[in-house]
C-alpha cells in the first residue's frame, strides 16, 4: 500500500478534502496512483485543494523575505530557479513549513534521462530526447542566479544549511519535481470569454463547483503540457524576454494530491478545475469501482514522456497488428534535413531565414498516421527554386505550394533515410532485443530506450514505405500516360497518313 496517510491527514487538516470515493494505492510500474473506491459519476468532484496548500513562488514566503525587488534584480521571477529555491528553502525550514508533510513524501530518485549515465544517454542516440534535457541550462541556472543569491544572504540560507540544502543535485531534483509533477495554475479569476467557454462537468449537472461567488472555472493542463522545458535563462537575456516572463499570467505550482494521479495515452478520466479559491480535481467521464484514476499529461510521445516523467506508454497501436507503441509517438525531422546536398550556404541561409521568417518550422513533426508533413513538402521545393522563382515568393509573401511531385517525394525519401541514419541500429535490431524471451530482463533505462527507439523508427520505416508506394505509383500512372501518348502519338500519325 501505498502510505499516504501522513499526506492525507496533513492535506485535510489544511482545508482539503478528499471524497470518500477516492483512494491511493501502489500501481505496479507506475508508483502511487488513485483508486476509484465506488462507482464514480461523471463530473463528481474527487477532492478540492484550497490555493493556500500550493507551493509556489506566490504562496512560499521566500521572495517576501528576500524582498521583492532583489528576487528580481537576482531574475528569480523569470523560469523555474525562483520556485525551486522556494522548495529548497521549504524543506530547510523542517517541520516549520507549512509543506514539510508534502516535501517529505515527493520522490527523490528519478527515471528522467537527466539522471543517466553517458552510457545510458547512448542509448538514445537519434531520438528527439537527446538535445532536449537541459542540463547545462540548468545548472547555468544553479550557478548564476540561485548560488550568488544564496551566498549573499545568510540571513535566510545560513552557511551551514548549503551543503544539506542547496546543492546542485537537489537542485535537480527539485527541477525534475517541477517537471514531472507541477501545474499552470492561473493566478486570478479566468477571462470573461474563458468562463463562458470552459463549462465544467459540475455546471452540466447543474451543481455549483464555483464556489460561493459563482465564479467559473477552466481546465488545468499540467505546466507539461503547456511546455515544461526546463527554462534556459541566459546573462544576455532581452528586456523583451523578460517582459515576456513578467507579463505572463499564470504561474508553475506544486499541487498536492493532484499530483499523484498518472497518465496513460487515451485514459484521462479525471481532469483538475480552477476556481477563484480552490483547485477541484473532477471525473470527467464515469469511472468504475476500481479502476485507476487518470489525469492526462497531454497524450505526449514516448520521447517526451521519458523526459520529462521517466516513464513510456506501451499499448496497442492502431495501424499496427501485434504491435505495441504509444499511438501519440511522432518524429521530429530538422529543417536541415531537407537542405541539398550541394547547395550553396549562403543561398541556403537566406531561404531558410525567409523561411522561418513566414512563420515556418525549423523542425517538422511526422505523426504515426504518416501523412508527409505540408510544410515539409513546401520547404523542400523552396529550397530547390531557381532563383527567378525564388525572387517572386519573395516578391509574393508566399513559399511554395505543398505538392508532393515525384521530384519532392524523392527528396522526402532521402529526408526520412537521413533521420534513420541518426539512429546506430536498425529497426529490425531492435525489435529483436525487445521481442526476445529474456527483455524483461532488461535494465529499466535501456528498455525505455528501446521503446522509444522503436516507436519512431517505425514512423520512419512506414512513412519510408508509403513514399515508395506513392513513387511507384506515381511510375506507373506516368508509364501508363506515357503508353497512352505513344498510342496517341502513333494513332494520330496513322491519322495523319491516312488523311494524306
Ligand atoms: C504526477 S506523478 C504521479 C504520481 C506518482 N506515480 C507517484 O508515485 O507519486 C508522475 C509520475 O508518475 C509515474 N507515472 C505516471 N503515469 C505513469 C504510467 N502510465 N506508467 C508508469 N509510470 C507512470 C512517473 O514516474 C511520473 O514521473
């Protein structure tokens, strides 16, 4: 079982509640989980979180002790350094914060390819977690904003406590905490329109979850799926930047309880509401009694569900016969990819800046229904225009039309060959090692690794397939006009003779 009695006693003695309906338990492969103790109704509430239990840098006392002006100047407010300093400072406090209870059961140890060996990152080659993990952005984070702050009040952060409290490692850990476990939660009430649109399943039953001013309420994604990068937060950010960051509305918050419900592609079955002076965690279709109680982090790609939470989603794939893969994978081509081999660079450059200028991407998503992207299409043709043709886009405000000509599908082809080629092992390799009757034997990294693997070279392997499809087809249709022009063209010379 899972012991959450500590947590649920804290969280109800500080104005949570719990219905009686919900309960926690150990899921295996998946940690703690919450368990449906009854039949649950659609758009029941299963608990409600007071804002006050939050953690955050609005609720944590922290940058009210640092002062406000300082925790700017020290750039605190801007990415996820102030609030990981909030959760460092917190649980120095000990049982004097206010979330000791809820610090205390947060996992320490995390599966994220941030925590892997060299060896274990290896494994990943090709695939799109590799680039993606920030650390180095992190720890300029550590360095350079949360280390001089530290250093220069030993008021709050007693030189002593550094070594037990502040170091680099619980930096990361509070950072994977905020990654795999935080919310966006809006600061204030929700847009007029917002509350109009966002109608919740308690206003559909007509029971008030507005709290005792009526005020609406709209769906929670998890700061996950709103883009949870850990931020890289350079000396030479723009004023615009932090402009940006300073207007933003809502703010990365730990939510208890909300945040020890897992995910699973397709399973969502609960979903977290906000009010003016609570969080609701509600069902959002019935669920029956026992099942597992899902929230949704966003139905994300293997690749991005290793990232940013340590685990993948294996099950049944539409399309696919026999096959086991998370149905929300997809691949991630770069832009350069389609650039040609002998292009001049400098040609190059300024199309690819027109390019990203008009609002293009500089990396091409193929989803596992295998459609070639449009875009994709598009910039390969812009980069092959001759260059009168390329002066009109210009002159036209317009790239190219995505046509999918035989020309365009070869360049496609040679695209999808190169992104294979990033991978060191084939397909056929790896489905072998995962297929084997000892892969459960597998070290837990290295068989996450696999499936990630997998899952977007198979993307690759069919879209590689569909384009030879579509070349041979579009061969034959051409051997076909082809033969029918020859008939024609010697009908009409037959013609042509017996008119002379
Ligand atoms: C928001 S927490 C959910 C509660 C968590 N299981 C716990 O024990 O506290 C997210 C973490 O739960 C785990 N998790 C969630 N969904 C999962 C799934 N479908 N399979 C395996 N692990 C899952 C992952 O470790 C993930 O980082």
């Amino acid at each position: 079982m899972a012991d959450v009695s500590g947590l649920l006693s804290w969280f109800q003695a500080n104005g949570g509640s719990l219905d009686a309906s919900v309960g926690f338990k150990m899921f295996l492969g998946c940690g703690r989980g919450a368990v449906a103790l009854a039949d649950i109704p659609e758009g029941h509430v299963l608990f409600t979180i007071p804002r006050g239990l939050l953690l955050s840098t609005e609720t944590s006392g922290l940058p009210g002790n640092v002062g406000f002006e300082r925790w700017k100047t020290a750039k605190m407010h801007i990415g996820w350094a102030g609030l990981i300093l909030c959760m460092m400072w917190e649980t120095a406090q000990g049982p004097r914060s206010r979330w000791a209870q809820y610090l205390g059961s947060l996992p320490t140890a995390f599966d994220t390819p941030m925590f892997w060996s060299d060896l274990e990152l290896e494994q990943l080659k090709g695939t799109s977690v590799v680039g993606k993990l920030g650390k180095e952005d992190a720890e300029r984070d550590f360095t350079e904003k949360l280390i001089p702050l530290v250093r220069s009040r030993p008021d709050l952060f007693p030189p002593e406590t550094i070594p037990q409290y502040y170091t680099l490692e619980i930096y990361h850990v509070m950072g994977s905490r905020i990654l795999s476990r935080s919310f966006n939660v809006e600061k204030d009430e929700p847009e007029e329109e917002e509350r109009e649109e966002g109608e919740t399943p308690a206003e559909e039953d007509g029971a008030d979850a507005s709290g005792e001013d009526g005020v609406g309420n709209t769906s929670l994604g998890s700061a996950m799926e709103v883009d949870g990068e850990v931020p890289s937060v350079h000396s030479d950010d723009s004023e615009s930047d932090e402009d940006e960051d300073e207007d933003e509305p809502s703010a990365v918050a730990m939510v208890p309880l909300a945040d020890m419900l897992n995910a699973q592609y397709g399973s969502e079955n609960a979903k977290l509401f906000y009010e003016k002076d609570v969080l609701r965690m509600m069902s959002t279709k019935s669920i029956p009694l026992g099942e597992q109680i899902w929230n949704t982090y966003g139905d994300l790609p293997n690749a991005e569900l290793l990232r940013r939470y340590g685990h993948v989603d294996l099950l049944p794939l539409p399309g696919f016969p026999d096959a086991l893969g998370n149905p929300g994978d997809i691949v991630e081509l770069p832009a350069d990819l389609a650039v040609p081999s002998d292009a001049d660079a400098d040609a190059i450059k300024a199309r690819i800046d027109w390019w990203l200028e008009q609002g293009g991407d500089d990396v091409l998503v193929l989803e596992s229904d295998l459609e070639i992207p449009p875009a994709l299409a598009s910039l390969i043709r812009l980069l092959r225009l001759p260059v009168p043709e390329w002066e009109k886009a210009v002159a036209k405000d317009k790239p190219p039309k995505p046509v999918l000509d035989a020309e365009v599908l070869g360049v496609v082809r040679t695209v999808l060959e190169r992104r294979r080629d990033a991978y060191p092992t084939p397909l056929a390799e790896d489905l072998l090692l995962l297929g084997a009757p000892d892969a459960d034997l597998l070290p837990l990294h290295t068989r996450h690794a696999l499936i990630v693997r997998i899952g977007e070279k198979r993307i690759i392997e069919g879209a590689l397939q569909k384009v030879a499809g579509l070349l041979a087809a579009g061969d034959g249709k051409r051997k076909r006009k082809g033969r029918e022009e020859e008939g024609e063209g010697r009908a009409g010379k037959t013609k042509t003779r017996r008119r002379g």
